[in-house]
C-alpha cells in the first residue's frame, strides 16, 4: 500500500494482517463459539445458583442481560 500518512484514519484500518484477524475471528464465531458461550453461561449461572442456597453470605446471584438488536 501507498497511502499518504493520516490518509486510513485509524491505527490498524489499512492492515492486511488486521483484515484477516478480524474475518477469523467473525469464522471461529460463525462456527460455534457464541452457543459455547450461552451454554457455559448457562451451566455456570445453574452452579452459581446452587451456591447461592446454600451459603447465606451469597446474596444476589445475577446473570448477564440479554438484549434483542433490531
């Protein structure tokens, strides 16, 4: 690339190496990581349930919110 200094606007906007990074990582998403994601957040929100019966100390077990983008 033969841009003029400034001309990209950011640090890592022209990068070759930035581009790849960023489709990678939207493939590994596509490809399972996000239902990973849900299904340990339901597994370690069931647990955390569980420990909040049984010590008192726990007071208020709360999950992530979830919100619809439309």
């Amino acid at each position: 690339m033969n841009w003029v200094p400034g001309s990209h606007k950011s640090t890592f906007g022209g990068s070759p190496v930035s581009y790849q990074t960023a489709f990678s990582t939207i493939k590994l998403l596509e490809d399972g990581f996000v239902g990973n994601a849900a299904k340990q957040g339901t597994y370690l929100m069931q647990e955390s349930k569980k420990l909040e019966r049984a010590y008192p100390i726990i007071s208020d077990v709360r999950g992530a919110r979830t919100y619809v983008c439309r």
